[in-house]
C-alpha cells in the first residue's frame, strides 16, 4: 500500500506541473527515468528518551530517496503551493516533500502529547517550540535547497522538505525507480538525494518525445 500511495503522490505532482506549461507543450516534452540503487546499511537506531517504554533504542524514520532537476528550467516555474507534514504516530508524514521556492509547508500535530519541529539546515533554520495535538505551525520557503527536518522531543522522528525552482522532480519508489515525464528537451542537472548516502548529481541530454535513462548508486 505504501508503494501505491507513493506511486499516486506523483500522479498529483505530475498534474500541478503540467498546469504550468504551455499549450501543447505536453508533446514537445521528453520522460527522465531510471533506477537509484542504495548501498546496503544497517537501519539506524537511536537511544530511547523513554526508558519506561521498554525499549532500549527505536529504529530511525526511514526516508525515501529524491530525483529532481537542479536550478531553473527555461519555460516553466515550480507551483508555489502549501503542503503537510504530519506528525502522525511519532513520524513525520509523508516523510519527504517536494515544493517550490516561496511554498509553505503546514506541520500539523495529529499525536497525544508534544512535538517541537525544527531545523538546522543552511538554506532554512527554524524552531517551531513544542505544541500539542490539534495545533500546526507553518514555515515559508523563500530559498532553494534541501531542509533536513528533526522533532526536538523524538529523535528517531526525521524527514526532508527539498524546495526547488523547478516542477520537474520524483520520489524514488521501494523497488528503486523513479519516473519524471514532460521535461523540456535540452541538457538538464539532476539530483539524487538520500537521508543515509551521498548525495550526487548528473547531467542528462533529453530529447523531445523520447525518455533518457539514468542509473545511480549512492553511497554512504
């Protein structure tokens, strides 16, 4: 099911960024597609804060890789648009985000007791201080850049939030694959990111009507 509701996130994002392009530019586009393979790690675990839990340590969030294209892209513009990320079951969900520059993003606290979101990242710092269930804060995001995002009160809670001048990106799927269709034809940078590996870019040639395939393996 999680594979599945990946898959549909991105119908959505494909969808808000075709809106952004001109007429007929559907057909004059090309398909940006492949495979992420990440080196093998053992899931990472953090000191329990809550010993009365029983648990000695807790698994960290895991966090999806991310595909997008870097800089601007001649003829089109990121939607500026407000998203969520829920603070659901001591998680952040989802746990990566994709907006553009001058987006918002809503963090709405759905658990029992207090979260604290915040981030130290140099493209956006902020601290939201604790608040209960039934509150959310808001950050504006005026600057490009990946946002690694933390709860001050759960350290295995983590996420990312990667704002971008460009509609032109794809969460990568379980299996490693990922798909970003109507890109305009011409020589594009492309960013791979992940929460536990180095992240790389590449340079991709694409052509109008046709898909270019990337394949990439990141590592720690």
């Amino acid at each position: 099911m999680r594979r599945s509701g990946k898959r549909c996130w991105g119908a959505l994002t494909l969808c808000a960024a075709l809106m952004f392009m001109p007429s007929g530019a559907q057909a004059q586009t090309g398909t940006i597609e492949g495979t992420v393979t990440l080196e093998s790690l053992p899931p990472r675990r953090t000191a329990s804060r809550y010993p009365g839990t029983g648990a000695a340590s807790e698994q960290v969030q895991p966090v999806p890789a991310v595909v997008y294209l870097v800089g601007s892209v001649a003829g089109s513009r990121a939607p500026t648009t407000s998203v969520q990320m829920v603070q659901r079951d001591t998680a952040f969900a989802p746990a990566a985000v994709v907006l553009g520059v001058g987006g918002s993003v809503d963090f709405p606290n759905e658990d029992p007791f207090f979260h604290n979101v915040f981030s130290y990242s140099a493209s956006q710092r902020f601290d939201l201080g604790r608040y209960p269930q039934g509150q959310s804060k808001t950050v504006d995001f005026t600057e490009a850049g990946v946002v690694s995002v933390f709860c001050e009160v759960h350290d295995k809670m983590r996420g990312v939030i990667i704002v971008t001048e460009n509609p032109y990106h794809a969460v990568v799927s379980q299996d490693g694959s990922f798909r970003i269709d109507g890109v305009p034809p011409g020589e594009h940078r492309v960013a791979f990111w992940s929460a536990d590996h180095e992240a790389t870019e590449q340079t991709v040639t694409v052509v109008a009507g046709q898909t270019a395939r990337i394949e990439v393996e990141l590592k720690r």
